[in-house]
C-alpha cells in the first residue's frame, strides 16, 4: 500500500507538468534543466547503487535489466519518430507525432511504478529512494508529452489526455507489481534498466544541451544529494 501511495504522489507530477504547459503558466526554463540535470544524477545512483544489486540476486535479473533498457529505447527512438526528452518549442509535424510520443512514454511510466512499487517490496528504505529518484523527473516527463502534444496540432484537451494516461500508466505498474508473481519477481529488475536509460540516454543528454556548466554540473549535485539522503537512514 505504501508503494501505491507514493506512486500516486508521483503520477500526479505528470499531470502538473502538463498543466504548466497547456495553461502557459509561467515557467523557468532554466529551473526545469537544472531539474532534469539533478534527477538524472539522483536517479542513475538509485539504479546503480540500490536497484542494480536487486537483479543480481534474482535469476536472469541481468537479462531483464538489458531487457528494460531495450524496451525504452524502442518505444522511445526506433517506434517513435520524434521524440527528444524536455519541452519542444517548435512545430514537429503531424498530430500522429504526439501519439507516438504518448505510445514512447506508457511503458517508461508503468515501469515507474512498477519501479516504487518494487523498491517497497524489498525494503523501505528503497521503496522511497526510488519514490524521489522517480519524482525528480515526472514533472519533465510532463511537460515533455503536453509540450509535443500542442507541438504537432494537438488540443490543449488531448494533451491533458495523453499526460493523464502516464499518469494512470504509473498507477497500474504500483497496483500490478504485488498482485503479479512474475513483476514481483522480475519487475524491479527490468525497471532498473529503464531508470538507466531514462537516466543516462534521456535526461543526461538533455541537460549536456544546456548553455553554461551549471546544468550539467547539476547531475553531480543529484549524486551528491542521493548520497546525503541515503546517509540518513539506519546503518548507513
């Protein structure tokens, strides 16, 4: 249940990173890519460092992680045919774009609660690593989907659909995980390959783009903070 609630907490940041985008709310550009900068930082230690040791205690655990990775890179850049992770500001083509965007981003949103739902599984403490790790980037994946959405002609409505969508995506990987033997049992692992690719494909790149040192700097401010928090807890 805890694992479902924090997964609750994170799906409702895709919808707000949504909603900065279709009410054009005022929003800095540059506080967004110091975010993707830090939580690609916080989440390649979550995936390293928490999730990563889980897989090699489970049988093909390694093979699932390989599996997660290839599975984010095909939804995300061989079947979609325009998809780069931040806010899109130009005109991309037509609305079916936006749709693929959407079919890119489900399977990277289900393994995010998969993924809290499966820390919480072997501990706590790793259930809420991975709850930040994942927060940290929702309100971009957010902003992502609506801002490609509008890009390729889409409705402000069907943008608010698409980041609604990853958000219950979210929702069924935390519900799905315990009640499923073989995501019980496999799921964190195949989630840590995504988190990987989410992390060190998608939002490294991403911050590399920005302007300046600080940006991508921020990367190492999320490890450093990962660091921190982890010291916090007992025996650590």
């Amino acid at each position: 249940m805890p694992g479902f609630l924090f997964a609750a907490l994170a799906a409702l940041a895709d919808i707000a990173g949504g909603l900065l985008v279709t009410t054009r709310i005022r929003h800095s550009t540059a506080a967004l890519n110091i975010l993707v900068g830090f939580g690609a930082g916080f989440m390649l230690s979550v995936a390293l460092l928490e999730m990563l040791p889980n897989a090699f205690e489970v049988e093909n655990g390694l093979f699932a992680v390989l599996l997660g990775y290839l599975a984010v890179h095909l939804t995300q850049h061989v079947m979609t045919p325009h998809f780069h992770f931040g806010e899109e500001t130009h005109e991309v083509g037509s609305r079916s774009i936006g749709v693929w965007a959407l079919v890119g981003l489900v399977p990277h949103s289900f393994f995010d609660g998969v993924a809290i739902a499966g820390g919480y599984l072997v501990n706590p403490e790793v259930g809420f690593l991975i709850f930040v790790a994942v927060l940290l980037h929702k309100v971009p994946t957010g902003v992502t989907m609506a801002s490609i959405m509008l890009a390729s002609g889409n409705t402000i409505r069907s943008a608010l659909f698409a980041v609604t969508v990853l958000a219950l995506a979210t929702l069924l990987g935390a519900l799905l995980t315990p009640a499923i033997d073989v995501l019980a049992h496999y799921g964190l692992a195949v989630a840590a390959g995504v988190t990987i690719y989410v992390a060190a494909s998608n939002l490294i790149p991403e911050s590399q783009r920005a302007e300046g040192w600080f940006v991508p700097a921020s990367v190492f401010i999320g490890v450093i903070s990962f660091a921190l928090i982890r010291l916090l807890f007992p025996g650590h």
